[in-house]
C-alpha cells in the first residue's frame, strides 16, 4: 500500500510542476507539445511498477521512460543480478589484498 500511496504522489507532483524544458527561446507551442508528451509517458509509467522509479530524487519522468523502455517488462528480471547483466554492468571490486 506504501508504494502505490508514492506513486500516486509522484504522479501528482508531476502534474503540478512545471516543466524544466520552459523556455523563452523554445516558444510556447514546443513548450506545451513537450508537456503533453511527458504527460504520456506519466501515464503509460503509471500502469508498470516503472512508476517507482519517480520516487528517487533525480529521476523524472522522460529518464524513468528511457529505462522502462529499454529494459522492458520488469517481470522478466527476477533478480537485480539479471538486470545489471542486461544493462552492460557488472560490479566488482579490484584490489590487490584481502579487506
């Protein structure tokens, strides 16, 4: 119930904050064609456990996309090992002693 009450937050904060793409330069019509496009990918995040993604400071809606895009429907990992292992990464630690 905790995740689902975030989320729902996340959503809402999105929703009622500006967009970091405004800008005079870009125009109003770019600026309100690109908040219309984040406003889909809000909703389609909204309907995967993507939408989690929003609660860590830093990821917004279009970087939080990009992930869920990428890597796909999130029932197909079912461990964060896999999911390291299909992102390229793989974390160790080289050293030349025991710690």
């Amino acid at each position: 119930m905790g995740a689902a009450v975030a989320a729902a937050r996340s959503r809402s904060a999105f929703c009622s904050v500006a967009s970091p793409w405004h800008s005079k330069t870009i125009g109003n019509e770019k600026t309100q064609e690109i908040q219309a496009l984040e406003r889909d990918i809000a909703a389609y995040l909204a309907k995967t456990p993507y939408i989690l993604l929003l609660s860590f400071p830093g990821v917004n809606v279009v970087s939080a996309g990009d992930f869920a895009g990428e890597m796909g429907p999130i029932e197909n990992y079912l461990t964060a090992k896999s999911i390291t292992g299909r992102a390229g990464l793989f974390p160790s630690r080289y050293q030349s002693d025991q710690v």
